[in-house]
C-alpha cells in the first residue's frame, strides 16, 4: 500500500505538482486537486481511500487492490490547472 502511495506522489510530482517529503496526505491532496480540478473527485477518492487503510484498522488485499487501479487510472497533464 505504501508503494503505491508513493507511486500517486511520483505522478503528481510528473505532472508538476510540488511534492515534498513531509506533506500528509490530507495537504497533498488538497494541493493536488486545486491544481488538477477536473480529477478533483479521482483524486479525492484515491487520499480518502489511502487514509482509511493506512490509518484505519486493517484492510483486505481487495481494498489495497483498489487502490492501486485507482492510483493507475489517475490521468494528469502536466502543467493543467
């Protein structure tokens, strides 16, 4: 899960959007969907989705699958706003 957590970083960061290392998730995706507003509901889902299993009790491989074909289906362009 962590994995893929970094992979959605390093596509933002692609895509222009200023990654450091010490952004949460809640900042990141915050910054991620005042740049890249027309996959605001993608993204959203993907931070939401990626909280729930990192923070949360436990999760299933099902879970931590859906995940990762959210983080691939995300599309950016870079330099969109």
């Amino acid at each position: 899960m962590l994995a893929t957590w970094n992979r959605f970083r390093r596509k933002l960061k692609r895509a222009g959007l200023e990654v450091p290392p010490t952004r949460g998730p809640l900042d990141l995706g915050c910054a991620a969907m005042r740049r890249f507003p027309r996959q605001a509901r993608a993204i959203q889902g993907i931070v939401d989705l990626y909280i729930e299993l990192r923070y949360g009790a436990g999760y299933t491989p099902e879970e931590a699958s859906r995940l990762r074909r959210e983080v691939r289906r995300l599309k950016l362009h870079k330099g969109a706003l």
